[in-house]
C-alpha cells in the first residue's frame, strides 16, 4: 500500500512556541487532509487541501498543499496546552479510487 | 448524543475466540470505514462500504470480516482472534463526495 511518512515522530515543546511537521509520500496525492486525535478519542478533521501550492489556515493552524503534490506541511502558531495530541495527515491518490492512506502520525507534547 | 458510536469500548478475549465489534451512526453518511490503529503505524484500512450492498477491502483484510445491516449499522468480526490482532479499532463515516470522515470514540481489543 501507499506509504505516508510523518516527522517528526514527536515533539516536546514549550507552550508559546510555533510547531511545524511535515508529511511525504513517493506517490502523487490529489487531496491532503490534517487530522488531530485527542487522548482516548477518534481523530478529527483539521484542514483538507485540493490543489498543488494550496495554503489554508484554521485559526492558529496552516496547512499547505507541496508543488510536487507528494507532501504537505502543517504549522501550529504560539502552541497551548489543549495542542496536546497526535496529529496525522491523510491523503487520497488518483490511483487507488477512494481509499484515504493516513501517516504514522505526530505527538506533540506541550509543556506549560 | 455522540453522531458515530462504538460499542463495546475495551475487550479482552483469548486466542481463537470470534469478536464482534459494532458500529452505529446517527449522521445519515452512506459510506462507512473500519481502520485498526497501532502504536507509530497510523491507521490502516480494513474494510470500506459505500451503500449496504457495498463492501471492500482494505489495505490489511485478512483475518477480518465485515456486514453492513444497514445504512446505520456497521459491525467488524475477527473470526479467529489472535494476538496480533491487539490493537486500537476505529469506525469512521462520511458522506458520499465528502473528503472529511467523522471517527467513533475507538474499540481498544486485547487478544490474549
């Protein structure tokens, strides 16, 4: 199957700071999707991208669509506590109809 | 009232044993997901339907089966539990031509 690479792996960081983390694919996507999963619960959709160099932000959240259409990119701006959780991208390729391939996904610590 | 519900939350079975778990969503979605979730792997896709007369496999099938009863209703069955089976389960919808799938609260499922 597709293989959906995140980094980092997990992240400590102090609350205040800016988060950046990133996804990469060796296949083409045509629709990126940022996902946050809250300890003990399902995943939540944060940001969905349809187009090459798309760049869209959900309040302290900005997501972009990579040019080459293989990765994306997520930034969380002055992190807070409620940050807390592991986020995944998910992506649907033209080649596989519609099956969503998710990332191995990032836990992100903040520290108070 | 939670939109898509998983029951049970937690079992613990032994080796062998047939499990059941269940699915049920109140947000009229016709397509409906099973995705398994294991520590540093993400989420993998186990089966998908996209109406009740619809059921595809996923990525990882194997050792699982599933039935649609219903547009509401979505049930996963492991027909011979075995331990590497152990592993976070979760159901997801989304409506046809939507990108965004809404999760369930997961089924955390303990072979022994």
């Amino acid at each position: 199957g597709q293989q959906l690479n995140q980094s980092p792996q997990s992240m400590f960081i102090q609350e205040g700071e800016d988060v950046s983390m990133n996804c990469t694919s060796s296949s083409i996507f045509n629709t990126w999707l940022w996902y946050k999963q809250d300890p003990g619960e399902g995943p939540v959709l944060l940001i969905a991208l349809y187009k090459a160099g798309e760049l869209t932000s959900n309040g302290r959240l900005t997501a972009q669509f990579g040019i080459t259409r293989k990765d994306s990119f997520l930034n969380i701006s002055a992190s807070i506590p409620s940050d807390v959780g592991i986020y995944f991208c998910a992506g649907l390729t033209p080649y596989t109809g519609n099956q969503f391939y998710f990332g191995t996904g990032t836990s992100l610590t903040v520290i108070p | 009232d939670a939109d898509v519900t998983q029951t049970p939350r937690n079992r613990i079975t032994k080796t062998g044993k047939r499990i059941m778990l269940e699915c049920s969503q109140t947000k009229g979605h016709d397509r409906m997901y099973w995705y398994r979730q294991d520590p540093g792997l993400g989420l993998q896709l186990i089966y998908y339907s996209f109406d009740v007369k619809d059921i595809n496999k996923g990525e990882i099938s194997d050792g699982y089966s599933v039935s649609r009863q219903a547009q509401a209703k979505f049930s996963l069955s492991l027909e011979s539990a075995i331990p590497n089976q152990t592993a976070l389960y979760f159901c997801a919808t989304s409506d046809t031509g939507g990108v965004e799938q809404f999760f369930g609260p997961g089924t955390r499922l303990t072979v022994l």
